[in-house]
C-alpha cells in the first residue's frame, strides 16, 4: 500500500468512525414518549386546548374545549372541562386527574368552550378564556351564545376540597370583543392581557357571522376585594392593511409593551384573508396612555411564511420567535425570528422551512425555550402523519439551526395532532387534540404528553 494509498484509508476510517459516533450520537438522543392521560368524552372532557401549566407542587392543568355537559346551544357538548393530573406517589403508577370544574354555558350565564391555555398565579389561581357563554347578548346562527368571559378557579383552602369559579368579565355586545381565545399573560401589576378573534367595532369584512375584526385587551383587577375587574380595549383591528384576528398568544416586554400576530389582514397581496402580521401594541404616555400599533412584518405568504399562530416567545436579546403554518420554500410551514435591525425596524430570520411531511408540517403551537437555549414545538406530519414533537438547536452566534423531530406521535392509543405549547420540568409536557384510548370520540379524544430524552 502506498503512502497515498494509506493516507486515502486513514481519512476513509476517520470518515466512517465519524459517521459511527453521529449516528450512535443521534440514536441515544432518540426521545421517549407515554401517555399521561386519556381524555374519554362527556363529563370526562375532550379535545384538550392550550397545553398544560405546572404549579409548584408539580401537578399539571388545562383545560378540554369539549365535553362536560351537552348543554352549551348551540354548540351542543363543547361547554368544556378545567381538570388537574398530579404525579405518582410511587413510581409507575399513573397520574391522577380531578376534575376541578364542568362549565355549564350561556344559561347559566358562565363561559363554554374554553379556547385556550390557563395561567396561574402566585396563590395558585387559574385564569383563561372561553370563547362563548357569559352575559352578553351576541348570537350565533340565531342562537344567543354570549360573547365569552375571562374566568378564574380558585383553590379551596384545604386539600381535596372544592375549587371556587369566578367569572371576572363577560364579554358584552361585540364592541368590547368577541370570541376570546389563546392564553392570557399577566403584567407585574397583576393586569391580564388577552385578545378577542372578532369585536371591536372597526372592520366589517372579516366574518359574515361575527361582527368586527378582534381586540386586544387588558383587564385589571379591583382595588378593593369583591370588586369587579375592569376591561379595556387596547387596540380595535380594521381590517385590510391594519391586520384582523389577532389569534392570541401574546407577550409583553419589559416595558410593558404588548406583542402579537394576526390571523387575518395585513396587506392586500394574498389571497383569503390577506397577509397576515405580526404587531406591536405601546402604550405613549404623552397622549393620555393611548395605545399605538406597530407592524413589526407584514407576511407575504411565500418564502416568508403564511398564517402565523397565535404565540411568540422573547429569548434573552429581546428578538421574538415564532411559527407560521404555512409559507416558506415548500409551503409547509417556518420558524422564524423577528429581531430589532441596526439600520431600525424589524427584520425577520428564517430558522428552519418545514419541507416534507415525514419530518413536520403546518406547526401548530407556540415554541418555547429549555435551559440549554434550544427551542421546542409541535407540527403536524410526521412518520405515522399524526404529528411530530421537534428541536432547534441554535449554531455559534444563533446562526445555523439544527432541526431534529424528537418524537413521532402514532395515533391511538397514542397521542395525535399536537398544536399546543410545550413546558418543561426536566421532560417536556403537552397535549394533543385527538389520540389516546377514548372510544366516544373518532380518532380518540385528545391526550396529556410527557416526553424524555
């Protein structure tokens, strides 16, 4: 063998040796995933919306848009659930749910069909939103519906007691807001921050069925105990160019600024509901605290992404991160960053185009980061085409991130269609809207996921 020769099976060695440990690397990387819970249908709860929440204790809550009692007119069983899942006193045991609250609809003047997460405070509070049923008049194919609410659970003062439900606003007659959806975010004051798909009373095109274009909101606790809480439209959306359908999952700065992207407007280049956006809402002292809006991108549906969901997160910079279930270089989706330019304005980064379904497509949820700085998120797709729980592990300088779809959901009795954000103690937790061993509902009816490294 010559000295080249050698050299040539020296580096071809190397080579392999290398490709050896990346693939050992990635195969001892491979996530594991169980089921924590099956959601059955009825009073049990189905279709889980929003992720889960951790109090201090580690017991998991969230809610099911569906289930609890059939009578929610007229959206027939989707009055909803709130439940709980504790951990096991023992290992290998299951969790425990409890089921802290059934919402009952608009006859009995509280909330139905929670469409969103919860929040949780310092006292163990939960607070979200239902997308109908409250006190207002609004209707829905004739049927009065009410216009949503914003609500609080309460934990009772011993354990194992009952949970106490509050009603903290409902929505009135469409110019306050209508139809609240996503997960509220509360300010350090204690204010709540949520937005309403339609209401306001700018916009006339966006829905034949709901009248005006969507609101954020702030609602502000009373000063005294026992008052009612306040609420505020921070900005109507028009429509058009000003955007339309804020679809929640908003974020505040240290400032106190408020952040969002749209579902609907935004330019007039795109076909549907227009281009969609994602915003800035700053309140100028100098003009009473009205509150301004600022478009920080304005999507163009190509490689720049399409329909971006509702939920951006801030890494430690100040840059935002989000998804857009369609869009990029094959129209499956994007994750992208939108980050403060030195020449001014914002401009966007694109981290990773979703680009065959086997790998993920259309992401769903919000991102959000570990402790190592990586992201993690939903999609749909997938190897069994029931989803994918994925990672983007970020190169030197945040540059060149590395995509991996950790786990690939398979349908019954696993978990499938995840769309919701994921949480971390150290696994990662979410939901999945259909999947699990419920045999009421076509294709299961929703899950809680724990997945490991």
């Amino acid at each position: 063998m010559t000295p080249k020769d050698r050299s040539r099976f020296s580096n071809d060695a190397l080579l392999l040796f290398v490709l050896v440990l990346l693939f050992a690397s990635a195969a001892s990387a491979e996530w594991r995933e169980k089921v924590l819970y099956s959601f059955q249908g009825g009073n049990d709860g189905a279709l889980p919306a929003g992720g889960v929440v951790f109090d201090p204790q580690g017991n998991l809550y969230g809610v099911t848009e569906a289930g609890g009692p059939a009578s929610c007119a007229p959206i027939g069983n989707y009055c909803g659930t709130v439940y709980e899942l504790s951990p096991p006193v023992k290992q290998g045991d299951p969790w425990t749910k409890t089921q802290l609250y059934m919402f009952k609809g608009k006859k009995a003047n509280d909330g139905e069909a929670p469409d969103g997460g919860l929040v949780i405070d310092k006292a163990g509070n939960l607070y979200g939103v239902t997308a109908y049923g409250g006190t207002g008049d609004c209707t829905l194919a004739g049927v009065p519906g009410g216009c949503g609410t914003v609500y609080e659970l309460s934990p009772p003062p011993t354990k194992g007691g009952q949970w106490t439900y509050a009603s903290l606003y409902s929505f009135k007659s469409g110019k306050d807001g209508y139809l609240p959806l996503g997960d509220l975010v509360f300010d350090g004051a204690g204010n709540l921050y949520g937005a309403t798909y339609f209401g306001g009373g700018k916009g006339t095109t966006c829905n034949p069925d709901y009248q005006y274009c969507g609101t954020v909101f702030e609602l502000s606790p009373p000063k005294t105990k026992g008052g009612k809480w306040t609420e505020k439209v921070l900005h109507s959306f028009a429509g058009g160019t000003d955007g339309a359908n804020p679809n929640g999952g908003l974020v505040l700065d240290s400032k106190g600024n408020v952040y969002g992207t749209t579902a609907g407007g935004g330019g007039t280049g795109c076909q549907g509901p227009g281009c969609r956006i994602a915003f800035e809402l700053k309140s100028d002292p100098k003009a009473g605290g009205a509150w301004t809006e600022k478009m920080l991108h304005i999507f163009t549906g190509g490689d720049d992404g399409a329909g971006p969901n509702g939920g951006l997160i801030f890494d430690a910079k100040g840059a935002l991160y989000g998804t857009a279930g369609g869009g990029g270089s094959q129209g499956l989706g994007i994750v992208f960053r939108l980050a403060t330019k030195l020449s001014g304005g914002w401009g966007e980064s694109i981290l990773h185009n979703f680009t065959d379904n086997t790998h993920g497509r259309g992401p769903g949820g919000p991102l959000a980061f570990n402790a190592a700085g990586n992201l993690y998120g939903t999609a749909l797709g997938g190897t069994h085409l029931r989803g994918v729980l994925f990672r983007l592990i970020s190169g030197s300088g945040g540059s060149s991130w590395v995509f991996s779809d950790i786990y690939n959901l398979a349908g019954p009795p696993d978990g499938s269609y995840p769309s919701a954000r994921v949480v971390f103690d150290k696994n990662l937790y979410s939901t999945t809207e259909g999947g699990g061993n419920g045999q009421v509902c076509q294709g299961g009816c929703g899950t809680v996921i724990e997945a490991s490294p």
